[in-house]
C-alpha cells in the first residue's frame, strides 16, 4: 500500500513538472507577455471603471505668450503699490494661458464623463502640498459611494520666479504623477487672480467633463 501512495506521488510530481515545461515552451514559442494594468494612482486605492490617465496637455495648442501692459506704469502712484498688484495690473487683460498639468482622463472622457456623479473642484496653490495631501485622505478622498463615483481635481496657477518656480513646477509634476489630480496654467496664483482661475478650469471642465451631473467648488484650506 505504501508502494502505491510512493507511486501516486511520484505520478503527480512528474505531471506538474510536464505542466511546467509545456507552459514555458507553450510562452516561449508565441511570445506572450504578461499585460499589467498600472495606476498613477496610490497603491491600496481601489480600481476604477473611470480611467484616470495622466497626460500632460496633449490637445493644448500653441499661443502667444500674453505681454505686459506698461501703460499701467502711467497710473496715479503705479510705483506705490504692492508689487502683487502691479503684477495683477500689467497682466488683468490675458484671457488666455498655457496649460502646464492637465487630467483630460479624469472623467474618463468627454463621452462617458457622466459616469462620474459628483466632481470636487478645490483652489489650490502649488506650495500647498501638505494640504493637498490632508484633503486626499479625508473628505475629497475618490471613492464610490452608493453606486456613484466622486472625483477630485486641484486647481493651480505658477509661483515664484525662475528657479523657485521651475522647482515647484517640478514638484508639481511629480505629485500630478502619483495622484493625477492637478491641473496647472501658467498664470500668477495670486487672490486677485481667482477669477481667472475659476474661468480656465469651467473652459477644462466644458471639454474635458461636461456630462458630469454636479460640481463642488472649494478651497484647501476647508478641512472637514
């Protein structure tokens, strides 16, 4: 009786092994690779029937980059003013910016964008990453509630001059890498250009996510 199990398990243990070898000849013979299926999201967060590529302005076409106004210099006391609001003063006639992030998946396209029920629009900054990253892990978390999905998108303009503001565009895209969540104008991120801001992303929003049923529009600095 012992022969026979010894036998039986020596059967088995050749079958697998002929298994095995088939398999690798069968791969090895039609090339076949492996298909994984990445996220530019966190790991742990749960897949998604609305894709979320990250691409980065591919539709935005070329324009001219918007000059400054110097006939405001002629105002009373020009020089007298912070210089915040010169700058919102020579530049207040730009409509028009260049898109540096953009999400154009987020909704999963303009065509099945209704698939997405609420859409969290939150004004932003680009030093503002600690609260970004509060914002993600509490009430703007993306998740499907009640056979819904809710999404999220941060709303930036630029920061700084030259080296400080290619430093923090650089960390802006590595965030937008990891979260896909930003998009970016290259436009002054200031108060006064809130408008502006608000009026670029509704421009996104009619291309980019216009079937989608209800928007909110917050701040990162509202924590519950």
């Amino acid at each position: 009786m012992l022969r026979d199990i010894k036998k039986k398990r020596i059967l088995k243990q050749l079958f697998l092994l002929l298994g095995a070898v088939l398999m690798i000849v069968f791969i090895s013979m039609y090339n076949i690779e492996p298909s994984i299926s990445r996220s530019p999201h966190r790991r742990g967060q749960n897949n998604t029937k609305v894709k979320t590529h990250i691409r980065i302005a591919p539709n935005v076409l070329p324009m001219p980059k918007c000059e400054q106004n110097m006939s405001v210099t002629n105002m009373t006391d020009f020089k007298s003013l912070p210089s915040v609001i010169q700058t919102f003063l020579y530049y207040r006639h730009c409509r028009h910016f260049p898109m540096l992030l953009d999400a154009p998946d987020k909704c999963g396209g303009a065509n099945v964008s209704g698939e997405v029920f609420l859409l969290l629009v939150i004004k932003s900054s680009p030093k503002n990453y600690d609260r970004r990253e509060v914002l993600r892990k509490t009430w703007a978390k993306e998740r499907l509630h009640k056979g819904a999905w809710i999404r999220r998108l941060f709303i930036v303009g630029t920061s700084g001059v030259d080296q400080e503001k290619a430093k923090l565009n650089t960390l802006l895209q590595m965030e937008q890498d990891e979260f896909g969540d930003i998009l970016q104008w290259d436009f002054i991120d200031s108060f006064h250009n809130l408008t502006l801001k608000q009026t670029l992303f509704l421009q996104w929003v009619q291309t980019r996510c216009s079937a989608v049923p209800f928007l909110f529009n917050g701040d990162d600095d509202v924590f519950a």
